[in-house]
C-alpha cells in the first residue's frame, strides 16, 4: 500500500464512471464476522487510498456474517467542533439470494456467490451456477483464477460434494466448456497428482521385495491396493 507498510486491501479496483470524464478507486472490503471499530478501519484504508492516489474514492464495505449490520459512517467531533464524518456504502451479502444473480455477467456477481444467502443443501448448486458463469463470461485465465480462488475462499465443497458436481456438471450441455477451465479442477489433479506420486513409491518398494504391510504403513495405500500393484508387476 504505502513505503514500508505491509498491509494489504482486499480489492481495490481502478475504473471509470460512466458518462463522466472521471477516474475513481472502488474499494471493497469484505467483512466476514463483526468488528466494533470497522468504521474506523475503513476510515483509515480511505486515508491511506486517498494519501496514495489523490483520486475520487467510492468505499464499499460487504457483510456476509447474519449479525446486526454495523454503522456505515465514521465521526470524528468534540462537544465544541464537528471534524468530519465519513461514509461508506455497504453490501450484506446473506439478505441476497443467490439466484437472483447466477444470470448476470459481471464477474463480481460472480465472485461473490458463494457468500450470498444459501441454504446448506444448495452447495453443490451454487458452485455449478458459479462454473457457468464465469464460462459464459469467457474470462481470460488471470481473472478467472481471480475469481474463482475468492469463490472458493468462502464456499469449499467436500470431496463427495465435489464428485456429485463433477457427475452433475458432466450432465450440462456446456460441460465441454466448463472442464476446460484451466482452475475448475486444478486442486483435484493435484490431488490425483499426490496420489500418482505414493504409487510409484509403492511400486519402487515392491521391486525391492519390501513386505506389503510396511509398505501400506508408508504410503497410506490400502493392503488391496498394493496387491493390485504387484500384481501389475509381475
């Protein structure tokens, strides 16, 4: 942000109003749990933002926690003198239903899906809304690993859940589109990747006649597995 200082916002974003020759920084601040002195803090990114930039600035605070909303200014007065009061626009994400959003294009809709209002059964198809999102958008790869690493910062799905939205992805009629998406499931072949890795470790120690159950204790492959392998060999 500044010389010498370490901290970091969490989006801010550098474009044009619209009908007016003006450039504004939009910062966003997500604010998953509540804070009392949060008004300050956004008074203070405001400081640093304008003491930076010298450019008009439209702050935007994002709730997703279900608690009382907090204020949405900051005052600095005395009993004898006003300073300054300072406002903010704000955005409580769980008072929004997801699918009211899931047909826009703009890539921040998309981004914030995963912290709008949802029940816990909906999991799964939030993400698969979110994947056809972002591939009708035809985002470049930057932006989608953008995106998509702030959707799954707050909506990560379990291994069953995920293999039930492989299969019901599979199903789509822009399935092809979706798996080509270089992030959709990079976790998942490094997973498969890990796992390709403890093989050949199985294998080398098969080939050195090394007994099966240490193997298992090693590699954490199941006895059945290991059989198969050296199987295999043979």
């Amino acid at each position: 942000m500044l010389d010498g200082d370490t901290r970091r916002l969490d989006l801010v974003i550098e474009t044009k109003l619209k009908k007016q020759d003006v450039v504004i920084i939009v910062h966003i601040e997500p604010q998953s749990y509540r804070q009392p002195d949060f008004n300050e803090r956004m008074y203070h990114y405001f400081s640093m933002l304008y003491n930076k930039y010298r450019k008009p600035i439209i702050p935007i605070a994002i709730f997703s926690h279900d608690r009382q909303p907090v204020e949405d200014h900051y005052t600095m007065a005395f009993d004898f003198f006003h300073v300054l009061t300072f406002n903010y626009l704000t955005l409580h994400l769980h008072k929004m239903n997801w699918r009211d959003y899931i047909r826009s294009d703009n890539p921040v809709a998309a981004a914030l899906l995963s912290e709008m209002g949802y029940q816990k059964e909906e999991r799964i198809e939030v993400k698969k809304e979110f994947l056809r999102m972002i591939t009708r958008m035809e985002l470049d790869p930057a932006r989608q690993r953008l995106i998509y690493g702030f959707f799954e910062s707050y909506l990560k799905l379990t291994k069953q859940e995920e293999e039930q939205l492989m299969d019901e992805v599979s199903k789509l009629p822009e399935a092809d589109q979706i798996f080509e998406i270089p992030i959709s499931y990079e976790e998942k072949g490094k997973e498969i990747g890990k796992e390709i890795g403890v093989r050949k470790v199985a294998v080398e120690m098969l080939r050195k006649n090394v007994d099966l159950n240490f193997i298992a204790e090693v590699t954490h492959l199941d006895i059945d597995e290991i059989v198969v392998l050296k199987q295999q060999l043979q």
